[in-house]
C-alpha cells in the first residue's frame, strides 16, 4: 500500500494550480512532514498545527477519502 505522501505526489507538477498542488507541494518540501504514515489521525493532526494555507484540512479530507479508494 503506499503512503499518502506518495500518493498526493501525483499532484506534483500539475498544470492546474488547484489546492491538491499546493497540497502535495508543501507536503514535498516539509521535511517534517510524517512521509512514510498511512494513518489518517497522525496526518491529521500533523496538518491541524502545520497547515500551509486555510482550506488545507478540508483538501487533506477530500484526498483521504479518494486515497483510500484509490491506494
């Protein structure tokens, strides 16, 4: 299974600057950012004390759901 990190690095590079890229982007150059969890409460929790910009907890939910479906 992979990590939900990696899965939101198929963001990565899109044409549509949308909030799932700005998302993956911060997730990529956060070096804390806990790369290797499935968990969805650690990265939850994670985004609750580090979110990069104001709907990021909303875009986290949203991509879980369809992380989960689709991982």
């Amino acid at each position: 299974m992979k990590t939900f990190y990696q899965y939101m690095m198929r963001y990565r590079g899109a044409k549509n600057t949308d909030k799932a890229y700005s998302l993956a982007e911060w997730m990529f150059y956060d070096h804390d950012f806990p790369k290797q969890s499935t968990d969805y409460d650690e990265l939850s929790r994670y985004l609750e004390w580090t979110a990069p910009f104001p709907e990021a907890l909303q875009t986290f939910d949203r991509l879980w759901d369809e992380y989960k479906i689709n991982a």
